[in-house]
C-alpha cells in the first residue's frame, strides 16, 4: 500500500496564494508591456494620455453643471433666478421622477465619451464618468436606499455585452455606498432607438417596455430609488422606468445620469 501524503488546509492554502501572486504579478507585467507598447490615446482627441482616456485638453472643454440649476430637472441657469424657482420647462411638463442631476453638458467631447462607453467597449472609462457622475448628485445619493440602472433589453445586453448604464452604477455604488439592485427593473420589450424620434415617439416607444421583477418588489417598496442612466435627453426612458418603480410602491425616484441635454434657447421663468 502506498504512504499516504499528508494533506493540510494551510499548505492548501499556502499553494493557492502563492498561485494568486503569480497570477498577479505575470498580469501586471502583461499590462506593463501593452500600456508601453500601445499607449492610451484619448478618447477624444486621440492624443496619447495616462490615465482615464480624457487628456488635460479635452477634460477642459467638458461643461460640467454646476448651480445655478432647476432644483426638479437639473437644467443649468444662464442667472441665478432665486432659490426653489423652476424652469419652465419642470412647470409645463413635470416629470413622475422627484428630480434630476447630469454631471456635464451633452457636448462634443461628453457624446465621445458616451458612443465610446457605449459601442466601443471603453469600460475603462467607467470610473472616472461615474466618479464625476457620483459628485454630481451627492445630494440624491445621500437620501438614497439603492441604485438600480436603466436596463437593456436582453437581446441587445446578448450583442453589445454589457450594459453602460449598470458599469456607471456599480462605479457610483463603490463611491456612495448606497446599495445597487441590477435585475430588479427589467426591459420585457425591445425598443427602437430613440436616436432621431420626436418627443411624442419617444414616450410611445417606451411606454409600458419596463416592469419590476415578480420577486425583486422588496428592493423597491417603500425606498428612495435613484436611476441611473448615461443620458438624457427628452426623459421618455427614464420616465417610463421612474413610473414602473413608483407602481411597485417606490417612495420616491430620482434620476442621476452622466450628460444631459441642454436647450440654450429656454429660459427659466
């Protein structure tokens, strides 16, 4: 009969941490050689830059929002009107969501990033949209009970791989601590892009496309939900999630997004 070899959960545990190691060291050697062989450019300009794929340059020409906004809809002010005065865009068309807040202006170099996170597969430009994204609704956040991110449809989650949406949200849940709920609000129907669609077809193209998931009601009843979403334009999609969470008994829904349009030629009252 052969000798047993004595086995031990530390010498076990000893291999596997070792293995860790390696693994980790040859990873960081393989980044090493890629980040000297093909540097980052960035996203933008296509200059070479370190860091987050935003050169000094470009990061400079984002408009981010700062007050003064519209307390309900986020939208930044040419003057300060005076404290709680909305635009007039809040009083003709109030949304089912309490408020909204978009770290920068949809401009050019902010749809680079957006396409680029998208379509791309810049996920590496995550952090630091949800970074900014997170100091954007610091208020929104310190109220909230969870995160939960405007959902694909499946077939389109299936071809583009992952949602942009839930990579912002899980950025913003490392920097809040507020707790993200993924599969809670789902997409049951496909909808065309919104891409090109007046206001109206915005709304009826998404009207009725979410529900809650039978038993992921918990997440939201009673709780302070806050969307969130890479941009927003006319609102129709976030909307229609914010209607969706408030029939599943939301407390109230927010909405926090990266850009957000912006139309120059409305004033506030």
């Amino acid at each position: 009969m052969d000798a047993e070899v004595p086995t031990s959960p530390t010498l076990f545990g000893r291999l596997r941490g070792t293995l860790r190691l390696a693994q980790g060291a040859w990873s960081h050697a393989a980044r090493l050689a890629l980040d000297i062989a093909l540097p980052t450019l960035c996203v933008a300009c296509r200059e070479p830059v370190s860091g987050e794929g935003v050169c000094a340059k470009c990061w400079a020409k984002l408009s981010f929002i700062a007050p003064p906004f519209c307390p309900r809809l986020g939208i930044p002010f040419v003057y300060d009107p005076g404290p709680g005065l909305l635009s007039m865009e809040a009083i003709a068309n109030p949304p089912a969501y309490q408020r909204a807040r978009a770290a920068v202006r949809y401009d050019d170099v902010a749809r680079t990033l957006v396409h680029a996170l998208k379509y791309q597969d810049r996920t590496d430009l995550a952090p630091a949209m949800g970074r900014w994204m997170a100091r954007a609704g610091h208020e929104l956040l310190g109220e909230a009970d969870v995160l939960i991110p405007v959902p694909l449809h499946w077939r389109r989650g299936w071809s583009r791989r992952y949602n942009q949406s839930g990579a912002l949200a899980r950025v913003i849940e490392r920097q809040s601590g507020v707790k993200l709920a993924c599969e809670t609000l789902q997409r049951v129907r496909p909808t065309q892009q919104q891409i090109g669609l007046s206001r109206s077809e915005r709304a009826d193209n998404v009207q009725g496309a979410f529900k809650i998931a039978t038993d992921r009601k918990a997440d939201v009843a009673g709780r302070r939900v806050v969307l969130i979403d890479d941009v927003l334009t006319s609102g129709a999609t976030v909307d229609a999630c914010a209607r969706a969470l408030l029939r599943a008994r939301a407390a109230h829904v927010d909405v926090l997004v990266f850009a957000r349009v912006v139309d120059t030629h409305k004033a506030p009252i």
